[in-house]
C-alpha cells in the first residue's frame, strides 16, 4: 500500500514513521510513504500557498492551485491504480477501525493536511474524495491526522505485524474491545497474574479471555455492544 502525503510541514513525517512496525513495513516494501512539500507546488515565486480569507475574518486559508497540482501530479504518476484523496478535516466522518479496514483496499491513498483556518472549499468540493476527522477536537495541522491514518493502516497490511493472529484480536476488530494482558513476574508487588493465565490450559485461556474481553466492552465501550457499527464513510456522502 502506497501513502503520498501531501502537507506544508514535511519534516514532521522523518521521526515519527520511522521506528518500530511502521519503519519495517517500510523497509521490507509493503508500504511506501512519499511526503510531498506543498510548496514546491506554488506557482508563486515565493511559494506562497495560503491567503487571506474572502469575506473577511482572521487567519489564512490554503489556496485551492497548490493542492489541486500536487494531487493531480500525484494522480497522474500512477493513472492505472485504485487511490483514494482524502482531506483532513474536524468536520469529516470520524476515523475508526471500520473505516481503516475500508482504506487498507486501496492500492494508495493521497492524505490531504489542512493548516491554519483550513483548506479552500473547492479542494473539498471538487478534488477529495472524502474528508475525515480523527475525533471531535482542532488540531493545528492535519500533520497528526495523517500519521494516524499510515501508522493504523501499516498494521492492516498483511505481513507487516509479526503475529497477525494478535492483530485480529486486537480492539475493534471483532466484537469490543481486547482482554487484557500480563507479562512477567506473576506477582509484582503482590499483585498476581490470574492464575488461569500460568495453567497452560489453552482451552480455558481462551475462554477467560473472551469472557474479560466482553467484561472490558461492557464497562468501558457498551456503545459497541449495542449496535454493529454502519460504514462510514463516501458510501454514507450525499454531497459529492
Ligand atoms: C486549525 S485546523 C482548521 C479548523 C477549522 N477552522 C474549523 O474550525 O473546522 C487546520 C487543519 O488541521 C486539520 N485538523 C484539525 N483538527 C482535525 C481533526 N480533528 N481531524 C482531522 N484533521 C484536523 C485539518 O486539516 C484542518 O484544515
């Protein structure tokens, strides 16, 4: 799966995918992550990218030409695949573990990171397929956003994560939330590894932990239990 991140800020990328699962991945080539410098899209001979916003009101808005020529440059690089642009935004459908296994089918995905006031409307309107927030609060930058969405979609590629049966128990990608896990010693400080865990009966290690597992949803996440979840996502978009 390729990434082609599309932000004003590139040097934020060099430290944070370059360790652990994700730097792997990277190495071994099962996923590919080009950070493009909006910048160098600008046709201005300053490399401006942002503006002041029409109607008034404070702050700078990220001009549509610099975008629209970074993804359409990207976009003809590769015309035979399946890509996905998404624009990061507070107001786009909420990023879950429902939508990352609908992302991980795309060949590559083109991440969009918003600044300042945000993005021209007409990038959303006319150039993104989708727009998505990672949670009910502003950041400065769509930077974060799209570390996210690479460091989550790493984990879904196959081959990428050491044990892949760890990977299908992980939270949200059955029924709830994961159990819970102990490493040595079996007692610290006097408190103990459940006994169950030491036993060697993989039968009834797999049993209790099902059973903490549905005991973690029920207490922390009922919401997950009640209802299984829709897709959402473009499929749910009226507006485009
Ligand atoms: C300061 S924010 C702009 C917020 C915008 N004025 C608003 O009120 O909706 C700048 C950029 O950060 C990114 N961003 C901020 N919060 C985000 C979130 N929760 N999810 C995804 N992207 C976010 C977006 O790309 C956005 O364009």
């Amino acid at each position: 799966m390729d990434f082609d991140v599309v932000t004003a800020f590139p040097a934020m990328f060099e430290g944070p995918l370059s360790h652990s699962i994700v730097r792997r991945a990277r190495a071994r080539g099962l996923i590919q992550v080009r950070v493009h410098d909006l910048r160098n899209f600008s046709a201005d001979p300053h490399h401006k990218i942002d503006d002041a916003p029409y109607g008034g009101g404070g702050g700078m808005v990220l001009a549509p030409a610099p975008i629209f020529a970074a993804v359409e440059a990207i976009r003809e690089r590769h015309p035979e695949e399946s890509s996905r642009t998404i624009l990061f935004c507070p107001q786009g459908a909420r990023y879950d573990q429902v939508q990352a296994r609908r992302l991980a089918g795309y060949r590559r995905v083109i991440l969009i990171c918003g600044r300042y006031e945000g993005v021209d409307e007409r990038v959303r309107l006319h150039l993104a397929d989708e727009e998505i927030s990672i949670g009910d609060y502003v950041l400065t930058g769509g930077e974060i956003p799209a570390m996210v969405l690479v460091d989550s979609l790493a984990r879904l590629v196959p081959g990428a994560l050491g044990d892949e049966e760890a990977a299908r128990n992980d939270s949200f990608s059955a029924d709830g939330l994961e159990h819970p896990h102990y490493t040595r010693p079996a007692d610290f400080r006097g408190w103990k590894v459940p006994e169950i865990l030491l036993s060697g009966n993989h039968q009834a290690i797999a049993a209790w932990r099902r059973a903490r597992a549905l005991e973690a949803t029920a207490r922390k996440r009922p919401d997950l239990l009640k209802a299984p979840r829709a897709l959402s996502g473009p499929e749910a978009r009226q507006d485009h």
